[in-house]
C-alpha cells in the first residue's frame, strides 16, 4: 500500500513534486524550493500536502502515532521564553507546583497507555534538571517499564548535560525532548535567558548519550520563512528522530499574549516544510494545532504522523477520543489498533 500512495502522491503534488522526490531520495532540502513553497497561496495547499504526503507514506503508511504529555512540574520556570505561560516574566493564570511524585508519574504512564498514546512524554518547567531531578525520572521511568515495556518514555527537563542525558538514557528513558523551537536569528527576539546554542547543545548532548532525540518549533513568533527554513535544516543536520510542530497559542500573561495566531495555510505549509525537510523524522502536529488549523486540523496527517491528545501542558486539546474519530475518518490508522477496512485516504482530498 505506501508505494500506491506514494506514487499516488507525487503524481498529485504538482509545482512540489521535486521537493518530494528530493525528500523521498533523502537530499537535502533546497532552499529556493522552500521559499516558493512557504510563498505558495492556499489554492496550492492541496499540492503541497500530497507533496508532503509522499515521504511519510514512505516511511510511516498511514500510521497515526498518539502522544500524551505530563506537566510534570508547572509554572516554576526562572527563564524568559516570550511564549510560556510557566516563565519567569509570565502572568498568566497557571497551576504552578514543584515535581509531581513518582507514583502520579507512573499513574499518568498507565493514563496514556489506556487512551492508546505510544509515547508518554514528562516536561519540567525549568532552565535545566538537578541531578536530583534526572534521579526522579530515572525511577518514575523504572516503575513505568516494569509496567509497561512497550510505551516509549520521553522527558523533557530544559537544558540537559551530557552525564545527565547518560543517566536518564541508563535509567530507560528513551527520548529526551528539548525544542530549538526558531531559528538561531529570531531566538533572542523570543528569549533573553539563554542562547540557540545552549539549546543546540542540549540536542548534541542527547545525542553523544544515545537517547533518542525529540526537538521541533513553535510556528508563529514573527518568524520569516527564512528563519522557518533555517531551523528546519538545522534539525535535520541535528537528524532528529522526532520532530514537534506547534503553532503559537496566544496566552493572557505571555510577552507573546497579543499575537494572532497563525493562519492554517502557513501552518500547514510549515507542516509540509518539515516533512520535507527531515523525511524520516517522526512528525509531530503538536501544541496549537487545534486552535491554528482549525477545522483544518485533519489536514495536518497529511505531512505529520504522530499528533498529542488530551491537551498540552497548560492549556487545552482535542480528546483522544475525537482524535481517534478524525483519524479513521480521513482513512488513517491509529498506531497501535486494529487496522480499519475501509476507503483509502486518496479519495479524501
Ligand atoms: S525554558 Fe521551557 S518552561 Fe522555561 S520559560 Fe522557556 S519554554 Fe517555558
């Protein structure tokens, strides 16, 4: 079946076939194409979906991963991320407590299993973990294998040692998550507190420790589409496994509060854009999409295989439940359930 698609795709792909086939024969991504790409109007979206379409039928069919995440410690953040709720400069009307004890750790592991999420991911509010901290996780991580071997483990504790990402690797953890979130330019526009580097270094870390790495964006801070392209192909020299798109959710309290949220093309261009850019990476449509793409949303399992349930880390998203609906209604498979007969996802669009 993902070869059908797969041809089906390049032949509906239009101006973007070339970025395609580019993606499917694991080039680099070419800048120029890019541009035109995220330049590209809505009427071209169709193409550019199918275009994305072809390299994650490739590499993941039409499997739909589910994720959930656990604010494992909220609101305590001493840094600026112009975008958080939990940060220092943040008013927003937020739960704020200290580290979650082991055992709600492991009851939220059991939570997600149940709701068939395949990742649990647990994020700290924090610059960086104490070892302290990365010995919380270690054993919240134990308890949760010994429970249930089969669900990936992801943490994402802020800026990240290379001993430290050994021990949580040690410990079982399989993911360690720390976003670039923009471009090296546009960071200090969205952070004062630290550097692109400190963040590009926490990835590397991850790396030399052997955890697999999660790091994506945040689309809709004022960005250019250079910046977008910049970052994509920084992650993709990074080769990230596991790659998260959010899309700027304006929060009250937030330096980032009065923004509008990004129209749904450039999202789902953005989308598109990554798939592209880094083919083999797990996609991720993640925090925002719900609000960005609106009824759109669907049109995110175009370009990205794997998507988070039941909400972010303060604020709300769609149920596992109705994700699961919107799933199989455009003819995808939830990863890890029973495949549907039915009528391929083609006849959709
Ligand atoms: S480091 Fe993380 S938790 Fe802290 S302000 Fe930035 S995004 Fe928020």
């Amino acid at each position: 079946m993902p070869s059908h698609d797969v041809a089906l795709a390049l032949d509906r792909s239009g101006p973007f076939r070339a970025l395609a086939e580019a993606a499917l024969a694991d080039r680099p991504l070419d800048p120029d194409a890019a541009r035109r790409l995220l330049a590209s109007d809505d009427a071209r979206l169709p193409e550019a979906l199918w275009a994305a379409f072809a390299p994650r039928s490739r590499h993941f069919g039409r499997r739909v991963k589910l994720c959930l995440l656990n604010n494992a410690r909220s609101g305590l953040c001493p840094e600026d991320c112009g975008y958080c709720s939990q940060s220092a400069v943040s008013t927003a009307d937020i739960p704020r407590y200290r580290l979650k004890p082991v055992a709600e750790l492991v009851a939220g592991a059991r939570a997600a299993a149940a709701r068939g999420a395949r990742r649990y991911c647990m994020v700290v509010s924090a610059r960086g973990p104490s070892d302290g901290d990365v010995e919380h996780f270690v054993r919240a991580a134990r308890a949760i294998r010994a429970e249930l071997p089969d669900l990936e483990l992801c943490v994402s504790p802020g800026i990240t040692s290379e001993a430290q990402a050994r021990r949580l690797r040690a410990g079982g953890i399989d993911f360690l998550n720390h976003n670039l979130n923009t471009s090296r330019r546009h960071y200090p526009a969205i952070c004062t507190t630290h550097a692109f580097e400190d963040r590009v270094a926490t990835v590397a870390a991850g790396r030399r420790a052997g955890l697999r790495l999660c790091s994506g964006v945040i689309v809709g801070m004022g960005e250019t589409d250079d910046d977008l392209i910049d970052v994509a192909r920084t992650l993709a020299a990074l080769e990230v496994d596991s790659l998260p798109v959010n899309f700027l959710h304006p929060i009250d309290g937030t330096p980032l509060g009065d923004r509008r949220p990004p129209d749904p093309g450039r999202c789902l261009r953005a989308l598109v854009l990554f798939r592209l850019a880094v083919p083999r990476a797990e996609i991720r449509a993640a925090g925002g999409r719900e609000r960005a793409l609106g009824d759109l949303h669907g049109l995110a399992l175009w370009a990205a295989n794997s998507i988070f349930v039941d909400g972010y880390l303060t604020t709300a998203g769609q149920a596992h439940d109705a994700a699961r609906r919107t799933i199989r209604a455009l003819g995808f498979d939830v990863e890890g359930a029973p495949a549907l007969d039915g009528q391929p996802s083609a006849n959709v669009m």
